[in-house]
C-alpha cells in the first residue's frame, strides 16, 4: 500500500488560533517518512469569516463548499491512482471533501473514532460545522455540502460506525439531535470499552460489511486520545482512549481491508506544549495505525 499525504490547512469549521497547522506540525516531525509517504501541495483554506448564516446556523458554508469540491478532486486523483490518502487536516470540516471523492466512485461507510458525536443540527449548535460533520454527511440538512454534486447523503445510517464519544450529558441538556435514536452504530467510551476493544473492532468491521458499501472511510479526531494527554483540542471532554486503544481499534480496520483512506482532524498546535508534546503522541499513534 504506497500512502499519498494531502494536508488540507483549514480552520473554516471550527475558529481561528491553529487547527489548520494540524498537518504542518506533524510532517515537521517526519511522519510521511515514517510511513514511507509522498506529500501532495497542500490545500490552504478562503479566509475565516465569523458571519453565521442565519438560515443555516453556521459559518463559513459556502468556502466549506467550495474547499470540498477542491479536496475532492485531489483525494479522487489519489485514489484511481491506487494509492491510500492520508489528509491531516484542518477542523472536522475535511470530511466533507473526503466523504465526496469516495462517494463519487461509489456507496461509502465512515468509521468515526471522535470525542463528539458531531450530530447538532447546526441551528442548536454553536454555529461551527465541525459540530456537525456526521449531521450533514448523513443526510439531515445543509444540502449546500451534503448534497453536493447530487451525491448526498454521501453516508448512509446503515453504514456509519460511531467510537468513542464523551458528551453525551452535554448533548441531552443542549438539545442536539439523539444519534441513538439512529440506525448509526453508536458507542460512547464506556460502551467501548465494556464490550472489549477487539469485540467492538470486529462488531464495526462486521457492521460495515454487512451494508455492502463499496469502500469505507476511517475518521480520526484527536479528542477521541485521553484529554491528559491530549489537551491541545479546542473542545476538550474529560476522559478519552488510551493510545493503545485508538491503534487497535484503528488497525483492526485497516486490516479488513475495507478502507481507502483516512483523515485526521482537530489537534491545534496552537494549545500544545512548545515541543508539542501531545503531537508527538498523535503522530506515533498515526504512524502505528499505518505500519
């Protein structure tokens, strides 16, 4: 498997102050040597702008759209060359463009490893799309991204896994939509953990094999890892997975061989330590899911 890197410099659903150096950061520490990677030009985001758009309830709709469509191409062009993208991102909003390149070449399933579910209706939310990434890409609203090129929803419930989340009070107090309510298949940490870390990788692998989707995207946001040791994330959640257990969920997919690609999102070097000690964890645990 020959890995092509794309970092996709973004801060558009999320907010200014150092997400988008997210991919710089962590190949200044030589993670595409360390996964015998090529790097691609990196894409850079249109300007932040903190307008909402009142009948949406988000920022920066459009320039996501637009960013999408951009990514898209370069993701596709990856992977009809038979090579596995890697995109560091950039906030949650690099689903969209990576969702869209897959569903292009056909039905897609996401495996999510995310300290949030990402499930707000962005009218209840906090007007960052980063809140609601798997909201839109499985259909609910926003056609102006979720239904891009008539695409949508690029994911269908039935072939979504979810791992890992830890906000659930925060969600029933603050009137997010209920992912349980949901086809989507959903564990919060406790849950995870309670059916043991091999059981749940082999009832996702099985679960994403069972809707018969073409190909299967794996989503890793980095508040998913153990807020002591990576509390350079803007939305921080006590609690969180080992490394270890990110690796084991992670490979087990990858070894399934249903995957064509991965993003990773949300580490802001902006809050790390001046060694950036929490990305060196982030990177190891890339560079472990890979090789």
């Amino acid at each position: 498997m020959s890995f092509r890197v794309l970092h996709v410099a973004t801060n558009l659903g999320l907010r200014p102050g150092g997400v988008e150096r997210l991919g710089e950061v962590l190949l200044a520490m030589g993670l595409a040597e360390r996964i015998d990677a090529t790097v691609e030009p990196p894409l850079k985001a249109p300007p932040f702008s903190d307008t909402i758009e009142p009948a949406i309830g988000a920022r920066n709709v459009q320039a996501v759209a637009q960013l999408a469509v951009e990514q898209a191409n370069r993701v596709e062009a990856i992977v009809r060359a038979g090579d596995f993208p890697l995109v560091l991102g950039g906030d949650d909003s690099v689903l969209f463009g990576c969702l869209l390149a897959i569903r292009r070449l056909g039905s897609v399933g996401l495996y999510l490893l995310d300290g949030h579910t990402d499930f707000w209706n962005p009218l209840n939310g906090s007007g960052e799309l980063s809140d609601s990434d798997v909201w839109i890409t499985t259909g609910r609203g926003v056609p102006s991204i979720g239904n891009l090129e008539g695409l949508g929803p690029f994911v269908n419930d039935q072939a979504c896994v979810m791992y890992g989340h830890r906000d659930r009070a925060f969600q029933l107090t603050h009137a997010s939509d209920d992912v349980y309510t949901t086809a989507i298949l959903v564990r919060n940490l406790n849950e995870v953990r309670a059916a043991g870390i091999a059981d749940a990788a082999n009832h996702a692998i099985a679960f994403l094999r069972a809707s018969g989707v073409d190909q299967v995207w794996l989503h890793l946001d980095a508040d998913c890892l153990s807020d002591n040791l990576m509390p350079a994330v803007d939305w921080r959640v006590e609690g969180g997975f080992t490394p270890r257990e990110v690796i084991s969920l992670a490979r087990s997919l990858i070894g399934s061989r249903l995957v064509t690609g991965m993003d990773v999102t949300i580490y802001n070097p902006g809050l790390d330590t001046t060694d950036y000690a929490a990305g060196k964890i982030l990177s190891d645990v890339v560079a472990s899911i890979l090789t």
